[in-house]
C-alpha cells in the first residue's frame, strides 16, 4: 500500500481543487462492481452512518429510524433497503423480507443484500433457505471474509461437513490464518470423523495461540469492550486516556488521531496527528488524520502536504478515500484507492462505517454532511458522545 510520487501529486492536485464539485451523478464502487448511480443527498448520507454505528451497537430499533430516515431522501438505494431488512431481522420482525426483497428488486446482483438475507435465514434456523443466497455472496464477493464464514455456518448447520471442512481448510490455507479458524476447521474434522486433520488442525491453533501471547496478545488483550472504552476517550476529548487504551490495543500513534477523525472528534484528532506529526514528519497516518481533521473544523486544505512516501493503515487509506470522494469526485478517490492496493477487510465496525461512507458518497451532498452540523444529534449509547462534546452527525 506505498504510495509512490504520482500518487502524492494525485492527491495534492485533487486536494488543492477541494471547491470544486462534481455532477449530479456518481461513480461508486459496490460489492467490487463499478457503478453508475444518483448522487445521494446529504441527509441520506449522514443518517445511513449515523445507522451503521448504531447496528453495530445493537440498537436495532434506532437503527431502523436512521435508514427510514435516509430511504425518505433516497427510497431506491438497495444498500438501504437491506440494511433495513438486517435490523428487522434482528428484531425478529416478518417485515424483514419484504425489505430484503426490495433491495433485490432494486440490485438482484448486490452482495451485501443476499448475504443479510443469508444470515436472517440461517437466524432463524433455516439453514438450506441460507444456502442459494450465502453461495451467491461468497461469488459476488470472494474475499468477503463475512459470507465465507457464513457459507460455512450455513453448510454446517444443513448437515453438509464435508462442503463445510473443505471451505474451513481453504479459508485458513488462502488467507491470513487466525485461532478461530482453525478451530473451525478441528470441530468439523471431528464430526467428520477425519482425526489426523483434526490433530493437525488443533496444533495450528495451539501454535498461534500461543504466538499471540508471547506478544502480549490473546483472548481478551484488547476486546470489543476495551475497543469501545478507547472511541469513548476519543470523542470526550480525554486524549491521555485514549492514548494509554490505545497503546494496550497496539493502535499506532497515527491511528489513533485517524480513529478521532473517523468518530467526528476533530480538535482531538487535529491535536494527536499534530503531536505525532512532531516527531515524525513524514508520518502517513497523522498527516491524513490531520487532513481530515481540518476538513471537520472547516479549515483551508491548501497549505496540507500529501502523504509522504510510506504505506498508511487501511483505516487511512480508507479516510482518504472519503475525503478525495467529498472534494474532488470518484475518479480521485479511486485512483487513489488504485494506488494505494488491495486493502484487507475493515477491522472493526469504525472501519466498516468509513468503508460505507466512502462507497456511497457523493461530491456535493457529502461535502455538505462531512461538517459539523449547527444542532447535531448525538449518537445514543454506548457509542454516546458525553454532554458538551461536538458531534459531526
């Protein structure tokens, strides 16, 4: 993901032209597959992240509201309709069909809506129902790490072991190997009855596990909740605290001003990026954190300078990427997508929201949402900003 000198003048050229905005059509990049489609307006797009978050929190019902509220600006977004049909399910509301139906309707070839239909069915234990439409995902989308593991769990729960221990071996031999995987693939083993892929199996998850705890890793390290703590520090501006969490959570310095732009805290990002940018110049991360930081606050982009010649987190490259989308259209954020390379799955539900917001923004509308707004509505709890901090949704 090094970004050579093309790319620097890329995005400074792009960059510097931030007042300039695009037509009322976009390109957006859905699912892998380049689409043309209407450029979304800024109250869909600032209530479907506001809806992400939220889903990503468990707070279903108020998920619901943001894409309804969303659907009202843009009732033919097909990503929209199947998040809506996500939420109800996990409600265990009948009308999670009829949405799941809608967004196909809207996009038959959309990954993501057959892979919640996949999940809801699987839920509520209709695991050959999951079937067709898991398969589906996992063609659209081959390295959706998510409808591979859900082909598994699908293929499992019908009985099918030996489909499934073949996708299980598969998954941990193609791509980055982890504990859970190959525990996956030991408890099917098992019920297949396959005892020496069974031990082999176990030893590979002994082995990284016990890899991850000579790093001062493992189990618990830096979980969910721990996670959660660090964006809460981060949006209540008690940047000591975020800065101690973040170090437990390995968060790079540069990241973690990235994390505060990525949650719309932008003095607390602005400060971190500026605090690592002084030792460290040419840091990518800081230098995109502080970019997009003063994108938030409304400040001139023109005395920035471009990412040095180093290789930001995907977290950056993915900021990055919604930033050139708001100021200077699809093209530049794909070209520079295109020069950063193939980024691995978002890490956690931040990225995925970064991610979402990237793939569906549009030039002008996007601009107009990325800054603060005069009265804005804070997040509900857990992801809650605390009384008295500014908020950029």
């Amino acid at each position: 993901m090094r970004l050579h000198h093309g790319g620097a003048v890329l995005l400074a050229a792009a960059l510097s032209a931030g007042c300039i905005f695009g037509p009322s059509t976009v390109t957006r990049i859905v699912d892998g597959r380049v689409i043309e489609g209407r450029a979304i307006g800024a109250t869909a797009y600032a209530e479907f992240t506001r809806g992400v978050l939220l889903e990503a929190t468990g707070q279903h019902q108020a998920a619901e509201a943001a894409y309804l509220t969303a659907l009202a600006q843009d009732p033919r977004s097909a990503e929209l309709w199947a998040r809506v049909g996500a939420v109800r399910c996990a409600r265990e509301l009948g009308s999670a069909d009829q949405a799941f139906a809608q967004a196909l309707e809207l996009d038959p070839e959309l990954a993501s809506a057959r892979l919640e239909r996949a999940q809801c069915a699987l839920a509520r234990g209709q695991a050959l129902d999951a079937l067709p439409d898991a398969r589906r995902a996992v063609a659209s989308d081959p390295q959706n790490e998510r409808a591979s593991s859900l082909l598994m769990d699908a293929l499992e729960a019908a009985g099918r072991v030996d489909e499934a221990l073949a996708w299980s071996t598969e998954a941990c031999l193609s791509r980055p190997e982890t504990v859970a995987k190959w525990q996956r693939v030991e408890r099917l083993a098992r019920r297949a009855r396959r005892d020496a892929e069974a031990l082999h199996a176990q030893r590979r998850a002994a082995l990284l596990a016990e890899r991850l705890r000579d790093a001062g890793g493992g189990p618990g390290f830096c979980d969910a909740a721990v996670r959660e703590r660090l964006d809460e520090a981060l949006l209540a501006g008690r940047i000591d605290e975020a800065r101690q969490l973040g170090a437990r959570c390995r968060v790079r310095p540069g990241e973690l001003g990235l994390r505060a732009a990525a949650l719309g805290s932008a003095r607390v990002a602005e400060a971190q990026a500026l605090h690592v940018l002084g030792a460290e110049p040419a840091n990518p991360d800081a230098q995109i954190a502080a970019w997009v930081a003063r994108d938030l606050l409304g400040k001139p982009l023109l005395d920035a300078q471009p990412p040095g010649d180093g290789e930001p987190s995907p977290l950056g490259a993915r900021l990055l990427a919604e930033l050139l989308a708001r100021h200077a259209g699809a093209a530049a954020s794909r070209a520079w997508l295109d020069a950063a390379g193939p980024l691995p799955p978002a890490a956690d539900a931040l990225e995925q929201a970064v991610e979402s917001r990237a793939a569906t923004s549009e030039t002008r509308g996007a601009a107009v949402s990325a800054r603060p707004d005069p009265a804005p509505k804070p997040l509900a709890s857990p992801l809650a900003r605390p009384s008295g901090a500014r908020t950029r949704w």
